[in-house]
C-alpha cells in the first residue's frame, strides 16, 4: 500500500472499481477498473491467519473480501449477516480482538493473526452466553436475521459498561437495525443478562 | 366482558420460546443466503441507471474476460422463458431481460456469474451499457392528470375498485345535504419493506431438476410460477424456504432475480448463489406505491356520520396495473348510510409495487382515522365517542354480521389504560417540561382474506409428534404457533414435537402472507392433530390389550403423550405403549381447512398515542403507546406481543421517518440505501404497551385465533398524526411528519 492511502481503505471503494482510490492502488495489492492489467492481481488470493471462535485457521483469500465475506464464504461461519454491507444495519457484527466491529466494512487481509469471536463462539458448550440466554427467554428477535450482531454489540457493550443503566441500552443499541422491531424485547433481555453478568462476578 | 390479562403457563397461549430461538441465538440459524453448495458460483445483477429508454448496447468482452467469470447473460442472448407472464403468474408484466425496454431505474440488464463473489461484483462493474434516454415520468404528481380506472391484468385478488353502497345512492347529495362536512387530501410516500435480509435465492439443476432455495413467503406458490416459466411440470421443481430474514409483503412473489439465477445455473452447470445488495433490494423486490387519497365525510351535528366518499389514485408501474387496495376497508370502518369509494391508478417509471404490511389498510387507515379525527374537531367531540357512535356490527361490504367484533371494548380498555380521560380537547393545551404533548387514537379493521390450507400430523412410537405442512417461518412465530397446536392436540408435549416446514415437498398451505398462517394454516394444523389423536383413541379403545378397551371415543382425553379415562385419569396408557403393540407404525393424519363464509371475518384493533414535541424544534417523539387488539384467541402471548409491538413500530416508521424519493428529472431513488432510508431504531421506540381480547372466535376458525401480523399496523400512523395536531394544532397530511412540516 502507498503511503498516501489510508492503511485502511474502504472496502466499498475498492471494489466498487477504485475511482476514488483506483490511481493509488493501481500500482499495488487492490484492484482497480482498468482491466486487462490487474487481471492476475484480480485472480490472486492472498494467505491471511485468523483465529476464528478459538481455532487458529490458514486461509487464502480474495484480497478483496470483507471480513464478512471472509467468515461467510471461506470459513463457513454464517451467524454474521449481510444486511446492507455499509454498516449501515450492524447484522455483521462482529468481536475483532474483543471489540465490536463492523465486519462488512474492513478487509479480511487487514487482519493478518487476529482472534475474532462471532456469536458461534459465544456458548460454552452447551452452555449459552447469558446474553443469548436471555435473547431466548425475552423474545428479543422475531425473524432473527440481526439477532446475531445484536447480541455481538449486547456482549461488547456489557463488557464495556458493566451495569449499564436501563436507561442508556436503547441508545448503545441503535446501530443494530431490527426490522421486526423486537426492540423493546431486546433491551429488557440486555437489562436482564446485565443482572444475570453482575450477579455471576 | 373483560380482558384476559392472565397468561396461561402452558398448552394454548402459553409465552413459551419459539422452537428455533436457540438456533437463533447461536447462530445456527439457516438463511438462504447461508447455503453453500459444493462448486458453486456467484452471481452478481447489473441494473439499469436511467428510469426511461432503451440499452443501445451492452458490451460484455471486458467482463467476460475478468478473472473467475463464467458467464454473462444479457437480453440478446436467448431467455428460457416459456408462455407469458400473465399465464405463468409472474408478477412482472415482462420476464427478465426478455428485451432491450427499460421502463425503471434498477431494471435488471444482466446478470454475471464467477467464481467467487468479489470475482463476480468486480466483473458486473465492467458490464459497459450505452442507453437511449427517454423521457421519464418519475412522480405520482407528475402522472396525476393521466389517472385512470385499471383495465390491464390486474396483479392480486379482485376487490371492487369502484362502488357506491346502497347501490344507487347519491353521494354527492348526501354530502350537500350534511351538517357537518370535512374535506382533505393525504398523501403517502413509496415505502419500502426493507427486511433486515435481502432478497437471496441458491439454484441448483439436477437431471433436469431444479432445486431453488429462496426466501420465500409462498413456496408452492412460487414453484408454480417458476415451473411454468421454466415449462416444467412442477414435481420438476423443489422450493425450499429456509428461516427467512424478514418479509412484510416482498417476498411474497417470484421477482425476476430468482429466475435469472435459476437460468444462470443451467447455463454454468454449477450451482448458482445470488444475493441482492442493499440498493437492488429497493428496486428489485417491490415497494408500497405512492398514494394520494381524498376524503370527504358527512355527518349530522349528533355526530353520525351520513357519507363517506374515499376517492385514491397510487401511481403504478409502465408495464403493469397495480391499484393500491387503500379504500378496500372503508365500507367496513364506519356506520354511514351512503358509502362511495373509488381507486384509480397514474403509471410512473418506477419499478413494480407489491402489497406491503397490511397493503391498502395500513395507507388507507392513516387517511380514514385522520378524517374521522378532523370530524370530532368539527363536531367538538370526543374523537373516541364519534367512533363509538358510528361502530358497525354488520360488514356493509358483505351484508353479513361478523364473527367476532369487540372493538368498543377494546376502546374501553385502551382508553383506560393509557389515561385518555386526561387529556384536554384543545390543541396545544397539554404541555410538560416546556415541550407540547398530544393524545391521538386510532381504530383499525382488517378484513381477512380467505385461503386454504393443509397440513399432516404423525404421532410416533417413540412418543413424538411431527407436524408438516409448506409454512414458511418468516418471524411471525409461524413454526412454534404449529407446534403449539400440534402438542394441544394430540396431548404430546411441545418439546417433543417436531415441526418440517419451508419446502415445496411438504402439504401445500396458505402463503405466509395476508395474516392468513394462524387463521388458516393453523386450522388444518388443529383438524390434523385432532384427526390424530382420534385415530390414536380409536385404536386404544378397540385393542383388547388397551386399558382403555371398550371406552367410547369421545370418554378418552390425551395429555403428556398420554390417553386416559376421562374421569379417571389412571386409568391409560403411552402413546409409545399403544403404538408399540401396534407394529410401532405411525398414526399419520392429514387434514384440509377451508373456512366457511356464513361471517365476515375481520381483526380490529385500538390504538392510543401520547407524543412529545419541542415546539422550537418540533421534532415528534412517541413517548407512550398503548394499543388493544382483538384477534381472537392468543396462540402465544410472548410472540404474540412481540409482533403487535414490532407493528406499532412498523407504524411508527411510516409516521414519522420513511420515505423513498424519486429524483424528478431521472426516476431514480435518492434515498435507496439504510442510511437513507429510515426505519426506526432501538432509541426511537417508546414503551409499547399491547393488550389482547383474547376471546376465541370459533365462528371463523375452529380453534379461535386468527392472524394479527397486519391489523397491529393499522390505524398507528393515523393515531401518530392525530396525537401530533393535538399537540400542535397542525393537522399533517401527508407522510412522514418530519420536523420540516411542523416548523413556523
């Protein structure tokens, strides 16, 4: 990567044909839209190490797939959701590290070695997380195609902010788009879980 | 009567978790776009970026010759599509890329397919299209003066588009002659479904075979259509829904990208996956059409009504005649004497529009209710008690009496639970904090739409029970509101009840749509189960070695998977027991359900809003909602409250925050994207407090419940406007109420 480019471009630019960015990637690992050129660069795959819910994996990956698209297609785990793929709805959400992120903006080669932790890696065993325990028992979900990242952002935010006033989980939680609109389900099963955490410690 | 606001703990209306929450919540949940096939292929659709014109030409070589592609189809290469739309059933007046007319922006052109996705979205980039640009007409207002009665193919079940009740009736002299008249004009704007899943289809060619997963609110619907597209019979067609990720009307139909899909596997010999990114799903899978509605009521100065005329046009698409059914409620809302209601269509370049939660009600309650709320000003009446004085207990459209209506009840209730009495005629007189408050009501009604239904109950030797039948589980609670009734009716404990659902292998049932799975569905589920059981009784007590040998039928109850004497409960044995001496065969019964029409079958419901509005900068805040619902028997109370709240919030949307705006000059959508387009987040929702009749209704389905995915929408845009001119003064009109129209 050029200097002059953020060492974390957008995976939307780049794909997208990299009119934005296309001039300074050319040259390198990204693709741009001038064809014939980046025609093997296009077809090559890149090895990436990723510690994916506790098991270290090699992959070879298009460069240009997301984290999503990573974990989704390559490694099989589909919990994360595609819901808009501008991290607009936080279906995809995600634990990089121990932070939530947006799995659908970054790409996958940018993370080179680091764990990330999807809502398969949550349960221990048959036991679940007492966030998705009280997902359950609330009915925090209907369709549950953002249940996955809802309850991603619901362990970050317990881990930030243990105790969590009632009050402050509807705004912490409004990056998670529920179209259902099982919202007050999902933050009476966070108020709950953020009990069930305090009394655990 | 009262409320039931005791919950039972188990059996019918039991708050029990969905069967598929744990999948849910673990993340082993499948969804169609989860599927992955061995060897397969991505594809990517290239839609049109004008709204009006011709492609001139497409050129596929760069493309074609990007890594990973596999192929690229366009309208000059030769479509499969047999017989025409109208005979396959295919919602579009046009099958996909069947030639070079572009009639709307996001019009499918192409379709690309590669190896992998990144392969795939990098080749339909390099799809090179030069077009001939037509003018465009991308408004409702535009088209207007053009409006006319729909003569084409009409795209969903007749329903009179013009009528005038009593028959020859003169309406306009019953509205001159009115005490008191009112007389406005409302508007609502494109809405989109937008389910958190976009629309994703996996197809796969077998020997001749297609196999198609899909997100599908219908999969024996679909099928038909896809086979008669394909020219297959349809056993040469499976459809399978797996959970799918949200639906609200736009999954309801085969849109062209699955057919395209389905194509391109065969062309590739590989199984194909499509996915439609966020933007495709604005234009490819359907949208609620654009609606303006006038409204002219009469009434005497006792505060009945005398006429209601509802006159709406709702812009359609170039290819198709779709009206918007916003007047299909009307006759049945209010007792007036003289009823006129009349649709009427204006065909813009926008793509094709489908039913969208609780299509025509939902629209047309919003302009309805806020009539009614115009009339009480008029009238200086309570606008609760000018309900009450028009309630209906006979449908006008059908002449026949309802099955079940408590819906003054339900005001009763829902006015006492929320405070109504507290609040003060006067617009602006309510304030707290600085900031306005305003009370608004609503009521709701929503006409079932009748369907059959099927469904196969197998009690098992090793003392379960299966349930299967073509039901999809869309959120609604579709697969556990089975097996509830399934355990209710053979006495096998829900959590040794399996349910089989989502394929087109299964008894075929009424399509997750139209509040039709409860109603319907679970009536043949209920016959099925019940058929069962008898036929489990009936064996038992003609088995010497039963003890329950030589009972009549009818002196034998089951519960915990368990037949006993009635009035002596010991006395009995296992199902596990009775079938094991029985060769350990299944007893397996099916069932078909198909309502009787000696009633009119209808939910209603009650809606009270508090909102809050800082006048300097009057952005609307729902702070309190309460809504009462009368659906006949709650199947699950826990899901049950779910829904009804997550359509209040639905409501909200369409109140407050959603909007789909065609650019004037280019028909293209501005705002076709989640950042964009609104929906309502976590911190926009109040408390939601939902209370149900809950009495069941047996005249319309043998186990009393109906379906209440729709009518929990209904009349909540109308109580949010109402409960904002209360607050203000100001009576908005056309949706959404954004700041912009309250400032000043």
């Amino acid at each position: 990567m050029p200097d002059e480019v953020s060492p974390h471009p957008s995976r939307r630019t780049v794909v997208a044909g990299g009119l934005t960015v296309g001039v300074a990637v050319a040259a390198g690992t990204y693709l741009s839209a001038a064809g014939a050129e980046t025609a093997s660069a296009a077809d090559a795959t890149r090895s990436l190490s990723l510690i994916v819910n506790g098991e270290r994996l090699k992959l070879a990956v298009d460069p240009r797939s997301s984290l999503l698209d990573t974990l989704r297609d390559e490694v099989g785990v589909t919990g994360p959701k595609k819901g808009c793929n501008q991290g607009a709805c936080g279906a995809c959400t995600v634990l990089l590290d121990g932070r939530r992120v947006l799995s659908c903006l970054t790409f996958a080669v940018l993370h080179d070695g680091q764990e990330v932790t999807t809502v398969e890696g949550l349960a221990d065993g048959d036991r679940l997380h007492p966030v998705q325990q009280a997902f359950m028992d609330h009915d925090a979900f209907q369709c549950g195609f953002c249940t996955s990242g809802q309850i991603m952002s619901a362990v970050a935010l317990l881990e930030e902010q243990p105790g969590i006033t009632e009050d402050r989980i509807p705004e912490a939680m409004s990056g998670n788009l529920c179209r259902c609109a099982a919202y007050c389900n999902i933050r009476d099963a966070i108020a709950s879980a953020s009990d069930t955490m305090a009394k655990g410690r | 009567m009262t409320s039931r606001t005791e919950v039972p703990e188990s059996g019918i209306g039991a708050p029990v978790n969905r069967v598929e929450a744990r999948d849910k919540v673990t993340g082993s949940a499948r969804y169609t776009a989860d599927v992955r096939l061995r060897d397969m292929a991505h594809a990517t659709v290239v839609t049109s970026t004008i709204s009006a014109g011709r492609v001139r030409r497409i050129d596929t070589t760069r493309a074609l010759a990007a890594p990973g592609v596999l192929t690229v189809i366009t309208h000059r290469d030769r479509m499969p599509w047999r017989s025409t739309p109208a005979d396959t059933g295919y919602l579009e007046n046009r099958f996909p890329l069947a030639d070079d007319k572009i009639t709307y922006y996001g019009q499918h052109l192409a379709i690309v397919v590669a190896k992998n996705l990144e392969q795939s979205l990098h080749a339909a980039s390099l799809v090179d299209i030069d077009y001939e640009v037509d003018a465009s007409v991308p408004t409702l207002d535009e088209a207007m003066p053009d409006a006319y009665t729909a003569n084409g193919r009409l795209i969903r079940p007749p329903w009179p588009q013009h009528l005038v009740l009593p028959p020859g009736a003169d309406p306009q002299a019953a509205l001159a002659g009115a005490d008191v008249r009112t007389d406005s004009t409302y508007r609502v704007p494109h809405f989109s479904h937008v389910p958190l899943e976009p629309g994703a289809v996996v197809a796969e060619w077998s020997g001749g075979t297609l196999t198609l997963h899909d997100c599908s609110q219908d999969v024996h619907g679909h099928r038909e259509v896809v086979a008669a597209v394909f020219g297959l019979p349809p056993e040469r067609v499976r459809v399978l829904s797996p959970l799918v990720g949200g639906a609200f009307g736009n999954k309801t139909d085969v849109w062209g990208h699955s057919l395209l899909a389905a194509h391109a596997a065969r062309v590739v010999r590989r199984p194909v996956k499509l996915v439609l990114s966020r933007k495709q799903v604005f234009t490819s899978t359907g949208h609620q059409p654009p609606i303006v509605q006038r409204i002219r009521l009469g009434a005497g100065r006792e505060g009945r009504l005398a006429v209601i005329l509802h006159d709406t046009v709702n812009a359609t698409e170039m290819r198709g005649d779709r009206p918007e059914p916003a007047i299909i409620s009307t006759a049945s809302s209010y007792a007036a004497p003289v009823l006129a209601v009349d649709a009427k269509i204006a065909k813009v370049n926008i793509g094709p529009s489908i039913s969208l939660r609780s299509p025509g009600d939902a629209p047309g309650s919003f302009a309805l209710e806020s009539a009614m709320d115009e009339l009480s000003y008029r009238l200086g009446m309570d606008p609760l008690e000018l309900r009450r004085r028009n309630h209906l207990n006979t449908d006008p459209l059908t002449g026949k009496p309802w099955s079940a209506k408590h819906l003054l009840q339900a005001c009763e209730l829902g006015a006492e639970r929320f405070g109504w009495a507290r609040r003060t005629a006067e617009p602006r007189s309510m304030r707290e904090g600085g900031e306005l408050v305003g009370y608004g009501m609503a009521t709701a009604v929503r006409g079932e739409i009748p369907d059959r239904a099927r469904a196969e109950v197998e009690i098992r030797a090793d003392g379960t029970a299966q349930v299967r039948t073509a039901t999809q589980e869309i959120g609604t609670g579709a697969l556990t509101l089975v097996a509830q009734i399934t355990a209710a009716g053979t006495g096998v404990p829900l959590g040794r009840v399996s349910v089989r659902a989502g394929d087109t292998n299964l008894p075929r049932t009424a399509g997750n749509a139209g509040s039709r799975t409860t109603g319907y569905t679970g009536s043949a589920v209920h016959l099925a189960a019940e058929k069962a059981r008898r036929a489990a009784v009936r064996m038992a007590v003609t088995d010497p070695d039963s003890p329950l040998y030589g009972l009549a039928d009818g002196e034998v109850e089951a519960a915990d998977g368990r037949l006993f004497h009635r009035d002596d409960t010991k006395r009995g044995e296992t199902y596990r027991a009775l079938l094991a001496r029985h060769d350990g065969k299944p007893v397996v019964a099916e069932a078909s359900y198909t309502p009787r029409t000696s009633h009119a079958v209808a939910t209603f419901g009650a809606h009270f809003t508090e909102v809050r509005i800082d006048p300097d900068l009057p952005r609307v805040r729902v702070t309190r909602h309460v809504a009462v619902f009368d659906v006949g028997r709650i199947t699950n109370h826990k899901a049950a409250r779910n829904q009804a709240q997550g359509g209040i919030v639905f409501g909200m949307g369409w109140a407050l925050m959603e909007k789909l705006t065609p650019d004037p000059v280019s028909g293209r959508y501005v705002d076709a994207a989640l950042t964009d387009y609104h929906i309502p987040v976590n911190a926009d929702v109040p408390d939601i407090e939902v209370l149900f009749i809950d009495e069941p209704d047996t005249i319309a389905h043998p186990h009393g419940s109906k379906g209440m995915g729709e009518v929990v929408s209904v009349g909540v845009a109308a109580s949010i406007a109402n409960a904002v001119h209360h607050a203000t003064g100001r009576r908005i009109t056309d949706l959404p109420i954004t700041p912009d129209k309250l400032v000043g």
